[in-house]
C-alpha cells in the first residue's frame, strides 16, 4: 500500500494553494526515488478527502481568521475564497444587505452550509418571497469567529457527494475540539468612521478541560452586538424622488437604508467521551439567538401608528428588533478507528423559533410590517442522521479507499402561529388552501458509495453513485467521476463531473404559504391586472444540476503555488413562482389568478478559478486569487394571454441571471512576518462591474433605467502581535480608501459597502 499511500497523498499540495489569498501554503516535503520517482508520505486518503484536495476546495484557518478578522459572521471571510461571492437568493437583490454566501453563482440557496459536518437547515424557517428571497443572514452566523478551528470551501463536482442543497458548494465550519487544557477569553471591536455606520463590540470565553484520560470538556459562550446603520445612511442617494406610505399620502423617502444590526447570543457545551483507543463519543448541546435590529429599511414601508408617525419612524428611533431566531442542538457523534477501517456517525436534532413582527405576505407589501407589537411565529424542526464506513481495499488488482454512506433527513415547518397568510379555493376546487395542513413535513434517505482508486502510477480516479428518495419527489439519482492525473513531480491535471441536487423547500411545498400581489406583482402580460396568488405544489421535481471543471495545478519552483480551473453547471427544474396560470378565484369582486411554485427548465454557469502563492524570503509572502464569471443566466419561458382590458399578448422567453454577482473578482493579501511575534498583513478585493437584470426574473417584464454597479476596490490593513504573557492582539483599518458606496436600491445597486473602519481585539489564553 506505500505506492497508493504516495499516491494518494500527492494532491495534498494541490489543496494548499485554493486556500489563497490566506495563509500561504505549507507543502509536504518531496522525498525523491532513486528511479525519480517521488514519495509524498504514508496518508491513505479516503474518497473524501482526495475530493477535499480537488480544485474547488479551500481551507480557511483560525490563524487565517486571526490575521484577517471578520466584524460579525464568517462570511466575510468566506467570500473571499475563489468562486465564492455574498449575494441575495435572487436577481431581484429585493433583501438588500442581506446577502450571505453564494458559490460560482449558483445562489445562497444552493450552498449547503455544515457545523461539525452536521447541516444547520434555520434559515429555511422564514418565508421565500416571489422572486426567491428570504429575510434571513443565512446559517453561517451560528459560530463565534473564536470557535472556528477551520472552515472548508468545497465547489464543483466534489459538493456532489453532500445530498440536497450542496449544487453549489459547501460550507463545513469546524469548531475547535476539547483536547487539551485551555481557558481563553476575546474582546473584538470595530468602530466605522461614519457616525451613521454601526459600531460592533464582541465578547466570548472559551474552556476546555480534560477531565480524565476518558472524558474532556468543552464550553463556550459569546456576546456580538454590531449596531444597525442610521435609517438616514443612504438617504443621499434617493434625494428627489417621491415617496408614499400605505395611505397614499406622502412622505420624506431615505429609508431604502444601510445594514440592518443584529445581536448574536451563543452558547455550546461539548462532552467527548473516548472509552478506547478505537472509539471516541461527542455528546454537544447548543444554543443561539440572533436578534435583527432595524434599519429603517424602505421595504418594510411607513405606515402610520395610532400616534400619527409612522412605524418606519418609531422602530428605527428606538433600535427595536424586527425578528429573532432562536435556534437550539443536540446531537452525539461516534468516530470509530479499527483495523479494517474508519466509520464516523452522527444523530443531530435542531429546532429553530422564528419569531417576527407581522409583515404583508407580498406584492407591494411584501415584508411591510403591519404592526410594532403583533407577531407571527414559524417553527422548524429537523433530525439529521449520517453514517460513513471507509475501508482500504484493492479494486481490480489496484490499491483504493472505499466509503460507503447512509444519511437520513426530516424537516417539519410549522406555520400555525403565523397569521399573515391568505385562504383561498379555487373555482374548480382543485386547490383549497384553507383546508390545507399548517404542518409541512420532508423526509428524505440517502445511500452512496465512492472509491479512490489508485488506476495507475499516475492517475487517481474518484467514482460516486448516490440515491436519494423523498416523500415530497421519489426516487433521484446522483454520482460523478473526479480524476487527478500526475504530469510530473510539479504539474497536476484535475477534474471532474457530477450530478447534483436539491429537494423543494418547506415553503414551496406548504398548503398554507400564500403569496398575495394586488397587481403590480402579477407575472407577464397581467401586471396591474390582479390579484394574483402563488401557492404551494406538492409535485415539484428537485431541482439538479449537472457540475463540471477542469484544470491544472502547479506546485514547485521557489515554492510557487498556482491552479486555474474552468467550472461549468447546466442547471436544471429550478424552482421559482410560477409564471402559468393555474385556476382562478373570486376574492371579493375581483376575479383573482392563480398560480404555483413550478420548475423551469433551464440555466447555466460558467466561469474561470485561479490562484497564485508564493514566498519571498522566509518572512514575507504572496497569495492571490481570482473569479471570472463568463455566464449565469435563466432562461425563463413565459405564456402570454389575454388580459381584461382585452389585449392579446404572445409568448416571451428571457433570460435573468440566477444572481447578481460581480462579472470578475480578485483578492490578494501579503504577509510580513516582521518577527516571531509580529505580523503586517495587508490585503485587497477588488470587483469588477455587477450587470442589473434586464427583466424581473418573478414577472417577466422589462425593467426600465437599470443601474449597475461600477468595479470598485477594497484596501485593508492589518497586524498581529503575540505577547509572552498569553495576550494576543489584532488591530487594523478596513477600507483603507473610504470606498464607500451606498446602496440606492435600483438595478445592481442593491447593498451597501460599507466605508473606513477601525478594528481592535485582545485575547487572553490561559
């Protein structure tokens, strides 16, 4: 088994250098052969780690957190991967600064966000509006930076082996393990040089003890407050425009605002029992809240109060929380090492309380909040189950490392405290939601089988096959072909393809989610020719996508690190609102158009990866990457009509991009090690144009006066110093330039970046 061992083992370079433009990469020492042959080691891969050194993969660690900050959620981090951007859930960016992680384009909702290995499913308790988009941060806020030990990018092909929701990537977020004694307590604080940006202060323990050679323990606890931006932040790029509330009247407009705040409480318990040398135990409980405090964000609109202001007015002047998500684990795990092989297992429970202030359900009031003091509430529980065996064996006479995988998932939604929704029966009666269960639930199984096989001395393959079935769609089946081809000693060949997929959403299957338009929200030709109303279809197909990439790895000469890597996804039964009338209903005297959530058929993506590392000295070194976006785009196939004005209307077909991200993308940082304990780190990201859709991708309509966003540059600094007496610091300028740009809510000009800030934090380690 050496050969196969070395073999195996010679991506491990490959992997370093995605981690760009973090810490630059630590390669294995080369042992030459006598016959010039190279030996790498004695590390028999499995299937998923060979997948983990493919080319879409990247490692962020907690020395790379340390250097480069975040102010409140990983993502920040996150996004400066290759292939990796934050945006909204859709084209449309209605929600704004709530952008989380999206990878090659692909949208938020098709990253598959892990803790520990474990799905964290929270932000599928809050309603998906017309276009795709959720008022939620998404799920990668659940862990103090502190905690984070590394974090794990995966792209591509190699996602596939994850199931449902991994067609553009995963996020595997790994905390740091009680194995020796330790007691650290972090203070973090970033302070913006506008008085209009909000400030954040974080506060966070960490304690690991051993307790005996069977048993440690792990608990950690965190405060993160960062302040809602002032409601008059973007007020400047408005000026002129005419505003109206809800009773027509109008009003002074400035509230499309900046980044709304958020208060993050969290708190974990981790006990790891290890009984033998073979069998370890990890019994872990958590808890999390995240309260959002308001902005004065346009979409939440200004209707009056009983005190004649409006409530736009009052919830920003008293920086009152909009919603909170609570969100609450438990779960055991068992890793198993014997001489046949490995297994890991685990068995998750995660229940999460979304509670927000009333809101319209959609159309022009979509997220409209109705009052300062009612509530609505969706509950979601999920149990999450995996079980993975890797074996070493020999496939046709060649060494190989086999994984077999069982995995389980159940959601449940409960929408019967959540008042905002409408009832309604269609004419035929063929649809009557007001009968509908106000539970929704999905249970979905899998079964998968890899292999990494040693082929020849050269080339390493990596077949899957998966399938899935679901309550909710049947029988789906997944799998792909990775390969590493050897060159030489410095240049590597990889690539791989697979099919990946993702399972409806709880709302899309809902009997009692509704969405409502008046009119304007009404798809083409009815627009302003309503009401129309969106429900939930129980007969969705999940949505597939078929992942590709190719490319090349370099790794050798004064230690330069380098990979280019072309990615393409033909994306497949995406779901979005529907576009077809379905039936139609009497609401008052209005006859009103009924449609579904349905799967379109087409959408593609396809762009261009690299990175660049390499030392100059022993001190000081570089670490570049890059995105190049050549197509994300929808293609959207409309019926036309008649409307009841008479007019007749033919079919259209559009495309929209399946969202906004910047066409190209390039990060760099250096990093000086002036000394054992000093460290300059300054970095820079810059972005290229963000092309406004030039059609709704929820209605079909041309929209006129799009704005685009114009390229722009990020400049930060920072440094490290490490103390003797256990005292680490960090401290540095964020937008070193003040470039900062307000977000006016037109076209591509959806969020704001924000300008120059000051951070510092200290950490004690005992």
């Amino acid at each position: 088994m050496a050969s196969v061992r070395a073999r195996l083992a010679s991506g491990t370079a490959v992997f370093l250098l995605s981690a760009a433009p973090l810490t630059p990469a630590l390669a294995q020492d080369l042992i030459l052969d006598d016959d010039s042959g190279y030996e790498l080691g004695t590390i028999v891969l499995t299937a998923e780690e060979q997948i983990k050194q493919a080319l879409g993969t990247s490692t962020i660690t907690a020395a790379d957190i340390e250097k480069q900050p975040v102010v409140n959620d990983v993502a920040e981090i996150i996004r400066k991967m290759p292939g990796v951007n934050l945006s909204g859930t859709s084209p449309s960016g209605q929600r704004g600064n709530q952008r989380q992680v999206d990878i090659r384009g692909m949208g938020p909702e098709n990253v598959l966000i892990l803790i520990d290995g474990k799905p964290v499913l929270s932000r599928t308790s809050v309603k998906m509006g017309r276009s795709g988009e959720r008022d939620t941060r998404g799920d990668t806020n659940w862990v103090p930076a502190e905690m984070v030990d590394r974090i794990e990018v995966i792209r591509g092909p190699a996602a596939a082996r994850y199931g449902s929701g991994a067609a553009g990537g995963v996020v595997n977020i790994i905390t740091k393990a009680p194995e020796e004694d330790l007691l650290q307590l972090g203070t973090f604080f970033d302070v913006p040089e506008s008085s209009l940006e909000g400030a954040t202060q974080r506060y966070n323990l960490l304690w690991a003890k051993k307790l005996n050679n069977d048993f440690s323990l792990r608990f950690s606890g965190s405060y993160n407050k960062t302040d809602a931006d002032d409601p008059e932040l973007n007020a400047e790029t408005i000026e002129g425009e005419t505003c109206t509330d809800r009773t027509g009247a109008e009003t002074e407009c400035g509230y499309d605002a900046g980044s709304e705040g958020v208060v993050n409480k969290d708190a974990s318990l981790l006990l790891r029992w290890t009984p033998s040398d073979r069998n370890s135990f990890d019994f872990d409980l958590g808890w999390s809240r995240q309260g959002n405090i308001y902005a004065g964000d346009k979409l939440l609109g200004s209707g009056l109060t009983e005190s004649g202001g409006t409530i736009v007015d009052d919830l920003a002047e008293d920086g009152d929380e909009t919603n909170v998500m609570e969100r609450y684990t438990a779960a055991i795990t068992h890793n198993g090492s014997y001489g046949w092989g490995e297994t890991r297992s685990y068995l998750q429970y995660e229940h999460t309380d979304n509670t927000r202030l009333t809101e319209g359900p959609a159309g022009g009031s979509e997220g409209m909040i109705n009052a300062t003091d009612e509530w609505d509430t969706a509950l979601l529980d999920a149990i999450a189950a995996k079980s993975e065996t890797y074996i070493d064996r020999s496939f046709l006479g060649r060494p190989s490392a086999l994984t077999l995988g069982a995995e389980a998932r159940y959601e449940r939604l409960d929408l019967g405290d959540y008042s905002s929704f409408s009832s309604l029966t269609t004419d035929d009666g063929s649809i009557d939601s007001a009968s509908g269960d106000e539970i929704t639930e999905q249970l979905t199984l899998g079964l998968y089988l890899e292999d990494n096989i040693e082929w020849t001395d050269r080339l390493t393959l990596t077949p899957s096959v998966r399938v899935d079935w679901a309550d909710s769609f049947g029988y789906n089946w997944s799998g792909g072909l990775n390969a590493s081809y050897a060159v030489n000693s410095e240049w590597t060949v990889k690539g791989g393809v697979a099919r990946a997929f993702k399972a409806p959403t709880l709302y899309q299957l809902s009997d009692t989610y509704v969405y409502t338009t008046r009119g304007n929200g009404c798809p083409y030709p009815y627009v302003g020719d309503g009401p129309c109303y969106v429900l939930g279809n129980d007969d969705l197909d999940p949505e597939t996508s078929i992942n590709s990439e190719i490319g090349v790895a370099y790794a050798g000469l004064n230690g330069i690190n380098a990979t280019l890597t072309y990615f393409h996804n033909d994306y497949r039964n995406k779901i979005q609102a529907g576009t077809e009338q379905v039936g139609t209903t009497l609401v008052g005297s209005s006859t009103a158009r009924l449609y579904q959530w349905e799967n379109i058929p087409e959408s593609t993506v396809e762009g261009l990866e690299g990175s660049f590392s390499m030392p100059f000295g022993d001190r000081v070194s570089l670490a570049v990457n890059g995105t190049y976006m050549i197509e994300s785009s929808q293609k959207l196939k409309i019926k036309g009509g008649t409307n009841s004005d008479g007019e007749s209307f033919d079919d259209i077909e559009v495309d929209v991009p399946l969202s906004l991200v910047p066409d190209y993308t390039i990060n760099a940082a250096v990093t000086w090690n002036v000394n054992d304990k000093f460290s300059l780190i300054p970095s820079l990201t810059h972005y290229g144009a963000i092309e406004a859709t030039e059609y709704s991708a929820s209605t079909g309509y041309a929209q006129d006066d799009v704005e685009d966003r114009d390229p722009y540059t990020l400049v930060n600094l920072g440094m490290t110093y490490q103390f003797d007496n256990g005292f680490d610091l960090k401290a540095g300028v964020t937008n070193v330039f003040d470039t900062e740009i307000l977000r006016s809510g037109d076209g591509a000009n959806t969020y704001n970046e924000p300008g120059r800030a000051y951070y510092f934090g200290l950490t004690k380690t005992f």
